[in-house]
C-alpha cells in the first residue's frame, strides 16, 4: 500500500545517513518523564548501525520557537539513547544545529556510529521550511531517512525542505508502520468498523467525523464534543462545552450518517459536575442524568453507565476499532469512568484497536491499558489528519519505490 522506499530498500554501508526520529520526550528537571518515543525509534537506528551507516540522528524538541533555549537541549537524549542502544551517541552542540562540533563529528564517523544533532527548532527557518537550513542538513548526509511520524503533518526543513536536496528519502519503520495500520484501517479495514471520537471541540475534529462517517460502520461520539451534538437534537445542555457555531454541522453530521445508513451513537446519560474541576483533580461533586434532562446549572463532563454499557456493546463485535480522544475530563479520576469503560472494551475485543495519538494515547497509557492494543500512534496532529484523509507532507515527500 505504501509506495515508498523503506529502509529495507536502501544500501547505507559506509554511507551518511541523516535519520529525522521524533524524539519530542517529555521532560522535568532535565529527565526525560515517558520515553515511549524514544523506544519507537529504536528499530530503525538499530537496523542503520546494523548496516554499516554513518548514523546522522536529528529531531526537534517542544516549541523553542527559533531560540536557543538550554532546557531544550536534547543532550538528556543522548545520554538515555546511548543507554538504549548500548553504545555512543556523540551529541553535537551546536546552537545552530549544524556547526563545527556537527560538521567535525560526522566527518570523523566509523561506520556504525552515531551522532545526534541540537534540537532543529532552535533555527527559526525549521518551521518555514526555509531553503539555507534544509541544505545545511542535507550537506550532512548522502541518505535521508525520515522515521518521524509525530511531524509528518507539517512540511518543515528537517523532514521535507531536507529532502528535497537528497538523492533518496527512505521512510523508517515506524513511520512505516503508523501507515500500516492507520491507512489499512481507514482505506481497507476489516469490518464492522467502529469509530470513536472523543475529545474537546467539535471544531477540532470537523473533517475527521465527516471522513470516518464515510468509512466506517459505526461512530461513536463521546467526550467534550457530544454535548454540541446533543444541542443539536435539541436537548439542553447546561453549561455543558458547546460550540454553538457547529450545532448546524451537527445536525447535518446526523443526517449524513441516516443517508449512508451508518449507526451513530451519542450518550444516553451523562455525569454532570457544578463547575470544571480546578485543579484538575479535585474531589468534585457529581451526578448521572440523562442526556436529555442535564439541568441548566451542571455541565456533563463524562458519559454515564447506561453509555458506557452501550459503547462497550457496540464494540463487542467489531473487527477493527479506531479511536480518537477521551470519553470525559480522563485527568481527574472520578471523571475518568468512561473512558476507562471504553477503554477496557477494547481491551476485550480481538479486532484490531488502533489508538490515535494525543490526548487518547495518554489516556490508555495512564489508564494501564497500552498493551492490550494492537497500536497506539505516537503522532497526535498526524494521526488527527490521516484520519481526516489528507495526504502528509512528510509522507509525500519520501521518494517512491518506482
Ligand atoms: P482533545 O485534545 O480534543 O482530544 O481533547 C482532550 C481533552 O478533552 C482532555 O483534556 C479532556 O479533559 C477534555 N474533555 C473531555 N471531555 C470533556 C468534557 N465533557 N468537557 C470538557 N472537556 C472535556
């Protein structure tokens, strides 16, 4: 399905090869607090070391913003990847990413080793896609390989602008797998295909409903978003999250579905609370009404048992799930029910259960389910808009197998 070289198709013995890994880690204190990014990148490396390459590592980390900023380094990165692999990975520290340590360490490589760059978003041209930046990093290098998915949404220097001043850009395996299933899912799945969306905003997820509406068999709505969707049958919500600019959307979302005869669920019940709980965690009052008798003064902040009870019914019988975004406010423990509930579903299933990045990957992950998927994404804006069906720069810009 993916007409792209991979890099089982290249030769890298004795070769630089510039390697675009997402190590985007979350960090505190200088550790790195969830190192799932950094393990997903490790099949790749390996597979280049392996090879006889001269490995070129480079990645961005958080919103630097053009700037140097120290504690953005990604120096702790190199150290904990040196531990991963088991051998060196020489840091080059240059502010402007490719400078003399970079230039000196590269031309000093064996085959076999690795050096990792500075952090690409300290040069303000990274997210440009400005032409000098992407030609100093392809100056580095004779191959590219782009194995991060987590960016593959945006065309910046260190995954498009790059390749287009190299001869060959392979796509690693993880990117290559994130294809796999997102794309078998959503192009070729097999079926029932069930859908669930969750999350904040309707407004984030406008296209993605409209595309997987299309392609599935059945969508589930949850989380923030159903309240506009509510509304939009007429109910009243309270202070419920509402975006009152796609009630219309809404409704004509609910006609769709009715047109193509595709089943789409809304909650039935809803755990409604006062106020937003502040901080996240609070203890807080709650109480479980039905969808259509939320009282003027709560807002529904997770679906109810009677929900959670048809979701996780509905789901019994799938045979690929895809989801995207938390059933309710997941980060505090009494509204986390639901998206425990329907995370537990997929759990039990035997379809396949594929978990869009972001927001859902993290609640899987803290909820203790993430190894009872068969994939979670690590790539929350890129899953977001492969779901939606768009085509991503990062993607496209790797060279095609024929
Ligand atoms: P998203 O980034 O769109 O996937 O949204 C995830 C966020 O939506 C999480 O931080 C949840 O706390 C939040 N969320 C889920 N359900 C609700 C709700 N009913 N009201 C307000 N926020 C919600």
């Amino acid at each position: 399905m993916l007409n792209k070289m991979t890099v089982d198709d290249i030769q890298v013995k004795g070769k630089r090869v510039l390697c675009r890994c997402d190590f985007n880690v979350p960090l505190k204190d200088g550790k790195i607090t969830d190192e799932n990014r950094l393990t997903a990148s490790l099949p790749t490396i390996r597979k280049l070391v392996k090879d006889g390459g001269k490995v070129i590592l480079c990645s961005h980390l958080g919103k630097p913003k053009g700037k140097v900023v120290p504690e953005l380094s990604l120096a702790p990165v190199a150290k904990r990847l040196s531990e991963l692999l088991g051998q060196e990975v020489k840091f080059a520290a240059d502010p402007e990413v490719v400078g003399p340590n970079a230039k000196k360490a590269v031309s000093e490589m064996k085959d076999g080793d690795i050096v990792l760059l500075e952090n690409t978003r300290f040069r303000e041209e990274e997210t440009k896609n400005g032409e000098k930046f992407s030609k100093e990093l392809a100056s580095l290098c004779d191959i590219f390989v782009d194995d991060a998915f987590g960016t593959a949404h945006r065309a910046h220097c260190s995954n498009v602008g790059v390749a287009q001043f190299t001869q060959v850009t392979a796509v690693g395996y993880l990117m290559e797998k994130e294809i796999r299933f997102l794309g078998n899912a959503v192009e070729n799945p097999v079926r029932p295909f069930i859908a669930i969306l969750g999350g904040a905003k309707v407004a984030d997820k406008l296209n993605v409903i409209s595309n997987l509406l299309e392609k599935c068999d059945t969508l589930i709505i949850g989380g923030g978003m159903a309240y506009t969707f509510l509304k939009a049958k007429g109910y009243g919500i309270g202070t419920s999250l509402c975006d009152d600019t796609k009630v219309d959307y809404c409704k004509e979302m609910m006609e769709k579905a009715e047109k193509l005869g595709k089943k789409l669920y809304l909650p039935v019940d809803t755990v409604v609370t006062a106020q937003f709980p502040d901080p996240i965690d609070a203890k807080i009052e709650t109480w479980t009404v039905d969808a259509d008798k939320i009282p003027d003064d709560k807002m529904g902040m997770d679906i109810g048992p009677k929900t959670r009870e048809l979701y996780a019914d509905a789901v019994k019988n799938a045979k690929t799930v895809v989801w995207n975004g938390p059933m309710g406010v997941f980060e505090n423990p009494i509204l986390a029910e639901g998206t425990i509930a329907v995370a537990q579903a997929l759990a039990d299933t035997d379809a396949t259960t594929i978990i869009g990045g972001g927001d859902s990957a993290a609640a899987v992950n803290q909820l203790g389910f993430a190894d009872k998927m068969t994939h979670i994404s690590t790539g929350g804006g890129a899953s977001l808009e492969f779901l939606e069906g768009k085509e991503l720069p990062g993607v496209a810009a790797a060279t095609d197998k024929d």
